[in-house]
C-alpha cells in the first residue's frame, strides 16, 4: 500500500510538473473563454452590418415594396438603362442591383427579375428579396380567387397537439432530448476523460519502456502495482486540471460577460436548445411564460443526486476499464507510433456510444438500441448516463437495466483489469518487436 | 544455512520457447558468483526469477533456505543490464524514489545518498536532471541506487558497461568492498577478464541449460590438461632436439630462433609426468621457462559452449 502511494504520488508530480501540462491547463480557458467571447462577438457585429442594394424599378407592381430594414437599405435608381445602372451600382459600392423589368403583367414581370452582384449574393439578402416577391405574388393571386388577405391570415395557421401524462400531467415537448442531452453532457465528459488521459497513461508506460527504468522499478514493486499506481496518480492529475479549467473558465465567463456587455443568454438559447446544463439555466432566467416555467421544472425534476452519483459509478468504472487497455497497449509497443493499430479498437466504442446516444436516446431513451448499448460494458457509461436523467423505475430506466449495467461493468472491470495487468507483465520487458495480436494472446498465457 | 540462494529444478518456458530446463543452482553466501553464458542462453530470465519479476513454471528457489517470497525483494538490489532513469526527473528525487520503493524511510535514504554522493564523487547534481547528465555520471546514479538499501544479494548484470576504464575500476573496487562487507554478489557479464579478476564461483548457462558450475579454481583445475610451454636454449642445431621430443610427447607450435638458438614449443605431457619430461628436457639444453598452461575463463566458455553445439 505503502508503495503504491509512492507511485501514485511520483506520478501526480510528474504530469503536474510537466511544461505543457501547466500550460495546457492555464491556457486552455483562457482560450477556451476566448472562442466564445470572440464567437459572441463576431455575431453581434454580423447583426448590425447593412448592405446596400440598387434596385432598377421599371415596372409599377412594386413600386412601395422594397422598405429598408436593419440590415438592407435600398437605393432606388430611375430613368436609367440596366447598362448605366449596373456601371454605376457597381461604381457607388452597393451590394447589388436588383433590376425588375418592365412587362404587361405581374406573372412575367417576376420572371424576369435579376439580382447582379459581385459574388454570389448571402443567403440572408435572397431570402428577404425573394420574401418581397412571394409576397406580392401571392397578394395578387388571392385578390384573383376573391380571397381577402384578412381572410388567408385567418386561414393560415400551425396546429400543435397537447400532450400529457396518464396521471394528467402536462408534458413538456423535447424534454426527452433535454434530458438525454444533459446526461449526454456527462457522458460526453467521460470519454473526452478517457482518451485525453487513457492516452497520458500509455505515454507514461511508453516513456518507462524507453527509458528502460522499468526493470529497475519492478525488481521492488508488482507490475501491476506500478500500473494501478499509474492510472491513479494520472487520473488524479487530470481531476485537478478540469478542476481548474471548470473554476477559472467559469470565472473569466463571468468576467468576460460582465465587462463585455455579451448577452450568452441568447447564444445559448436557439440551436441549443437545452444540450447543456447552462442551457437550461439561461432558459430560467430568459422569461417566465408559462413553457419555460414548464422547462424549468421538469429539469429540476432530473434525479440529479442519482445523476451524479452514478455519473462518479460510471466514471471511474469506465475509466479503469479503459485506462488499464490503454496502459496495457503502451506496455506491448517500443514507440508511439505504433500504437494506432490497437488506439482504433478503443476509440470506436466510445465513439459508437455518443453517436448510438445522441441518436437513439435522444428519440427513444427506452427503445431496444438504447437498452442494448446501456447494458453493453464498453458503451453503458456514456449511454446509460443518457438515459438516467428519465429517473429510475417508473417512466426512467427499470431499476434491473440499472443494476445488471453495473454489475457488467463491474465484472467487465476485473476481467479487463486482469487481462491488460497480464500484457502489461509481459510487455514492459519486451522489446524491439511490433507485437501483434496473436502475440499478445500469446502472452496471457505466459 | 552457507548459501544465500539455492535453485532447485527450475524450468521457464515463454509459450514454445524454452528459456530455463531443470536449472539447479547453489549460490555460496559472501562470494561473487559470475553466471556466464552466451546471447539468450537465460540468464536474464534467472535473474529475473530471483528477482521475483517473473515467476518459474516448475522447481522452487530457496533465500537464506526460506523460499523465495515477497519479503525478499527489500534484500535483494538488482542492476539491469537495460536499465535507465526518468529522464526529466531531477537526480535527488529520482533516487529517493527508487529508494523508498525499496523500503528505505525517507531521512534515512537521505543521509546514505549523500554519503554515496560524496563516496562516488557526484558532487551537486541532486537538483539537476538525469538528461543533463553524461551516461557514466547516470550509470553512477544507477549503481548507487542498486546498493543504497544495503541487500543482502547484489544481483548486477553487466555491470561496467557505459563506464569509461577509470569508472569501470572504481566500480569494480567498490564490489570488491560489498563483498568485504558481506554481501553475497551475483554477477552476470560477457567479459570474460572481469569474471577473472571477480568471482570465486561461476555457472555456465548455455540455451536454457546449466552446463557447468562450481568453483573457478577447480573449474580451471579440471580443464587443464597438462600442457606446457616451454622456452629451451640449446647448444647446439635444434633439429635432432625437436625430433627426439617429438618421440616421446605430442609437440605443437614450435618455433626456432637462429640468432638466440632459442627453441619455443608446447607440449602434452601425460598424467604426473612434470618431473621426467624436466629431467629429458634438462639433457637437451638449458630451460629458459617451462610452465602450465591454465586454461582462462574464456577458454573454458568457448571450449564448453562448442562442445556443447558440436554434441
């Protein structure tokens, strides 16, 4: 025990110690924090900038149609041919000329209308001009089927089923993808956890490897000692850096915001919808009407003690199970380079989780595939973490989908703990071979 | 109770490959025993077996007649041959490490490294790193970490190499004071001068098997085969001298020098036979030297090892 401590210890300094490691971890908010602000940023001064069109009006169906908003003001030019209008929109700097020729009726008028620009123009300008169009266009064809345009507002309209619980509870629409979407946050935390540190444990064991202390370190400890101690002590280094990434960025974010004047209530809000827990905050304090209220209590009613104790179950199971592969891989090659071949194998699984969890148990947390993939030792913590947002028992996940995925895990944890800790043995003292894979079955049995 | 390690039967094998058969060892306590053998004969993997790194399929090993168990590994200090360090770990650090992992308390490891430090002459390098270092100045490093928690059995495999002959010296002399002070060495190493100069004891191993152990002096005692060299000066022409030997005994390599009418050759001579073949050679002229050839470790090595292939 003693020993290990020592390990685990020796470990822990020297990743902490490690140059790149302190800048990584000092710099990467400060970064981090600088996307955002920088993306924030960038769509405000994309909002505010106006583009000027030309428009060549030679027909009378439009001649109060073209109003300037915030983004497009329009230049009307009149008594010019399309020759000298285009010389001289092109000369005034304008985005474009709009030309609208004259015909005998509106149909054709339409058809013949041109937008010349520079480049190919931005979708946001097209759509507003065609808008004009559709709209005048429409106009004219109801007022010839006698319909008035009151009477086609009246018609047009969306149509939204209301939904509830067997109990009579108004059910919340997306919840279920919020829901995933905030045990997908955990889950996507651990396999970001996974191959940034499974990977610093392999180059550890690598670097014992060529360094050849490995010999003089395991004529006075266990092997596996000195992989446990491995995992251990770099697992622990990675806790304190998302630590201080999690504590610094959210400071500088609170800095940033507050000095800055950036509203992240309304970056967060549209596309993404609920995918994250600050989502869900910013949705509590966007506005009181009676959905939001609706959001907000629903997602107060995530099990979130069940939800982070079993996102701290999941991680450190999966972890193990993962980091002892990878510890396992670095013990059987000389050089990095030659890991790619055994790195695929455990990426993909973890890979598949995210993917199989954004897409099945976003729509269907209870479905067969979501079940599968939860109970499935190498994808249940990511996926299992998806769907436990829903609770446990009724309406979440059935109390034995819970309990068989642990046990798996658990099972799965000794199996491939003792498995890899067999490679590792092996492995450390071998050298100047690229092993295989039949070689490393081999050496289980040795 | 006079041996520190004692193999009994002790076979390896690394999935088809055969790395030990039927191993019986018995390693006298306070003497350096030189365990020689060729490239993959499997000396590493004894040596690993006794340094509990890897575990025999059959036959046990005895320390100070217990066997071998995990209470061990604090009395043994082993020396790789592929050995190194944490390469951006500082020197004082490093080796506190290694010796806290081999049991040694903290304040205690302190004040014997000073000690060696200032022995091995390595100065203020604690709170420098090992890739600022030169490779003899590691190997120092290295060689005092092996020794720092005082085992009871030196296991050292190859030993000088990355020294310079100064260094080289200096290491060997401070084995030699390990022995004085009572530690049982085991030394692994293809150079056969330093097997010479160091161990009392060897065992030969050669492709898994163990084909000759004991003591040096009985080893060489036994392949001797009484051949002479012998340096005559005669009065007269050699000629009728090396025919009227060649009568009696099996000369080789004879070679005549006019100038000095010196006559050197070897001969076989049968089993006590020194005194007669001296009073022959006493008649024919004046003996400059006549001596044994003592067969050196490395005749032996070579001799068993091809024996062994031409069997």
């Amino acid at each position: 025990m003693n020993k290990l401590k020592l390990i685990i210890k020796r470990e822990y300094l020297a990743k902490v110690r490690n140059k790149s490691f302190v800048v990584m971890t000092f710099l990467s908010p400060v970064l981090m924090v600088g996307m955002i602000v920088l993306i924030a940023y960038l769509a405000k001064l994309n909002d505010s900038e106006s583009r000027a069109i030309a428009v060549l009006n030679q027909s009378d169906y439009f001649s109060n149609s073209f109003n300037a908003t915030e983004t497009i003001s329009y230049i009307e030019f009149t008594k010019l041919d399309l020759e000298t209008a285009r010389d001289s929109a092109l000369a005034m700097g304008s985005y474009g000329l709009l030309y609208v020729p004259k015909s005998e009726n509106l149909e054709a008028t339409t058809e013949g209308v041109v937008l010349y620009t520079k480049e190919s123009p931005v979708s946001y300008i097209l759509n507003t001009l065609e808008t004009i169009f559709q709209n005048r266009l429409r106009q004219s064809r109801l007022t010839k089927l006698g319909v008035s345009s009151k009477a086609f507002a009246h018609i047009e309209q969306e149509f939204e089923i209301n939904t509830a619980t067997f109990e009579g509870e108004q059910n919340v629409k997306g919840i279920n993808e919020i829901k995933a979407g905030i045990g997908g946050a955990f889950g996507y935390l651990i396999m970001m956890f996974i191959i940034i540190y499974g990977g610093f444990v392999m180059r550890s064991v690598i670097e014992e490897k060529t360094t050849r202390i490995i010999e003089v370190i395991i004529s006075s400890v266990k092997p596996f000692q000195l992989m446990l101690g491995k995992i251990i002590g770099t697992s622990l280094a990675g806790i304190t850096q998302f630590a201080i990434w999690i504590f610094s960025a959210s400071l500088l974010l609170l800095v940033a915001t507050f000095f800055m004047d950036i509203d992240l209530a309304a970056l967060s809000a549209g596309p993404a919808m609920g995918s994250n827990a600050i989502g869900g905050v910013s949705q509590l304090q966007a506005g009181m009407d009676s959905d939001m209220q609706l959001y907000a209590a629903e997602i107060l009613k995530i099990p979130w003690l069940l939800l982070i104790c079993s996102f701290v179950l999941y991680f450190v199971l999966g972890y193990l199970i993962y980091s002892s592969i990878y510890a396992a891989i670095g013990a059987a090659v000389d050089n990095e380079t030659d890991t790619q071949q055994f790195i695929f194998p455990i990426i993909l699984p973890l890979m598949l989780a995210i993917y199989v969890g954004f897409f099945s148990v976003f729509s269907n947390p209870h479905g067969p595939i979501a079940v599968g993939f939860s109970l499935f030792p190498l994808t249940s913590p990511i996926v299992m973490l998806m769907r436990l947002p829903g609770g446990i028992g009724e309406g979440g996940v059935p109390l034995w989908q819970f309990l068989v995925s642990i046990l798996v895990l658990i099972i799965t944890f000794l199996a491939i703990v003792w498995l890899a800790a067999k490679i590792y043995r092996v492995g450390i003292l071998m050298y100047g071979k690229k092993p295989t894979y039949r070689e490393l079955y081999k050496w289980l049995k040795y | 109770m006079n041996h520190i390690l004692v193999a009994e039967n002790v076979s390896k094998k690394f999935g088809e490959h055969t790395a030990l058969s039927n191993i019986s060892l018995e390693i006298p306590k306070n003497c350096i025993y030189g365990l020689l053998g060729p490239n993959g004969a499997g000396k590493t993997t004894l040596i690993r077996i006794i340094n509990q790194i890897t575990h025999p399929d059959t036959g046990a090993v005895y320390f100070n007649g217990k066997p071998l168990g995990p209470e061990h590994i604090a009395t043994i200090g082993y020396l790789p041959e592929e050995r190194g360090l944490y390469k951006s770990m500082k020197v004082g650090e490093q080796a506190l490490y290694l010796a806290q992992l081999k049991g040694l308390s903290k304040t205690e490891a302190k004040k014997r490294l000073k000690y060696w430090f200032e022995r091995l002459e390595i100065g203020d390098w604690w709170n420098k790193k090992i890739q600022e270092l030169s490779k003899g100045m590691a190997q120092k490093i290295q060689f005092i970490v092996t020794v720092l928690h005082e085992p009871e059995l030196l296991i050292f495999d190859e030993p000088f190499s990355g020294f310079d002959p100064i260094n080289a010296n200096r290491i060997k002399d401070e084995i030699l004071e390990l022995k004085e002070r009572g530690t049982s060495i085991i030394f692994s190493t293809h150079r056969m001068e330093s097997v010479e100069e160091l161990c009392e004891y060897i065992a030969l191993l050669h492709k898994s098997e163990k084909i000759l152990d004991g003591k040096l002096s009985d080893i060489k005692k036994a392949y001797k085969n009484n051949i002479f060299n012998v340096g005559l000066k005669l009065p007269m022409e050699k000629n009728g001298t090396l025919a009227s030997l060649q009568e009696k005994y099996t000369i080789t390599d004879q070679e005549y020098n006019e100038k000095e009418n010196q006559l050197n050759f070897t001969m076989q001579l049968p089993d006590e036979h020194t005194t007669a073949a001296l009073d022959l050679l006493k008649a024919k002229g004046n003996i400059n030297h006549f001596n044994e050839v003592i067969p050196s470790a490395n005749d032996i090595f070579i001799q068993t090892v091809n024996a062994k292939i031409n069997e």
